[in-house]
C-alpha cells in the first residue's frame, strides 16, 4: 500500500506577509498568531519523491518551522518575487540529494530563474554548496509524474503574469488542487477541477481551504 500523501502549507500570506510593515489596520495589529503569515507556499510528500510549490523569501524559515529536510523537485507557479526569491535557499537540498534539482515551471517563469539566480545554471561553476537545477518547462496539456503522484499543471488568470495552479492526482483520485494567486479561474481548469477531493486557493484576505463548489 502507497504511503498516504501529506500536504503542509508552509505560508498563507499575501504577497507581503501578514503583518505588513507599518500596516495599522486590526489583522496586522492582531495578537493571534494566526494573523501571522509567511507568503504562500506548500510542501507536498508522498513517501517517494517529496516536492515544494514555490520558493519565498521565507522559505528557510518555513522549512525549519515545518520539519522539512528532504525536497527532490520544485514547481513554480509564477515569477512574481514573493513566489520566486528563496530559490537561493534550495542549495541545501541539493548538497543532501547530492545532484541537481529539478525545477518545473512556464517558459516565462524559467526564463526569469535562469537571469535571476544565473550560477544555479551555470555547469562550469564548481563551488561547494552551491544551489545547482536543472529545469524543466510544463507539459503543453500534459501532466507531470512526480513519485507516486500524476499533477496538472492548470493555466489561471493573475494580471499579465502567465499563472499556474495543480491538481494533485493519485491512483485516478483527485486528491488536492492548489491555486494560489488567481483572479480567475478558466473554463478548461474548472472541468479538469471537477470531483477534486480538497481545494486550497488564494484570496484577497490569505489562503482558504474547502471542499469544491
């Protein structure tokens, strides 16, 4: 039997965290430690091959907060800075996989990495601990095959940015659809939506998670 696959939201927040700096309203002001986010990003481990969605700029901070040691692979939804500006921080995952990691993302996204973070991609750069990838653009109407895990990327509307929410699949079982960052959700990723199990999607007011209407 497949190990049960375990989703941990490492951050919920917008694009600047909850609290903001010098923000006065009631939820930055908030004692509860609820109203104290980091930016969206999710771990995901099926037991075979565990993978991160995004990489903020709190990432090391998020993973040592949620017990994360082992990361084989990264998909990203998009470019924007809060999605994409911890990609530094996934040098330790590649001195304690030993090899490269692979990144998945649009064009656009891994056109942005490679000018971003330049010496990840950079073979003729030989120094010790350094962040090394290898990346991959999305499938055109395909899915990805991480570990036990089938995952559709799905094209979303987010402002000119090209975006992408997944659907997590295992065994034919809609298992999760994370959509973080969209304003609207087209009619093609609604229908490969329909049946999933658990819905996790971003709002204006941080990341909610229910079952799909």
């Amino acid at each position: 039997m497949a190990a049960p696959v375990r989703v941990t939201v490492l951050g919920s927040g917008t694009s600047q965290g909850v609290p903001m700096i010098g923000c006065p309203c009631a939820v930055c002001r908030s004692p509860d430690p609820r109203d104290r986010r980091t930016r969206s990003s999710l771990y995901v481990d099926d037991g075979v091959l565990p993978f991160l969605i995004d990489t903020t700029p709190e990432l090391r901070l998020q993973c040592l907060a949620a017990g994360v040691s082992r990361v084989e692979a990264v998909l990203f939804t998009h470019n924007h800075a809060d999605h994409v500006f911890g990609y530094d921080d996934l040098r330790r995952f590649c001195e304690a996989n030993g090899r490269p990691l692979d990144i998945y993302g649009s064009p656009e996204t891994v056109a942005l990495l490679r000018q971003t973070f330049s010496y990840a991609f950079d073979t003729s750069i030989q120094v010790p601990h350094y962040v090394r990838t290898t990346p991959h653009v999305f499938p055109p109407d395909a899915p990805l095959r991480l570990g036990t895990l089938t995952v559709w990327p799905l094209r979303v509307v987010h402002g000119r940015a090209e975006t992408h929410g997944f659907l997590i699949e295992r065994e034919g079982r809609k298992l999760l659809a994370y959509i973080p960052d969209a304003k609207e959700i087209p009619e093609a990723a609604r229908a490969r939506l329909q049946g999933v199990e658990l819905a996790i999607t971003w709002t204006a007011c941080g990341t909610t998670s229910t079952p799909p209407t």
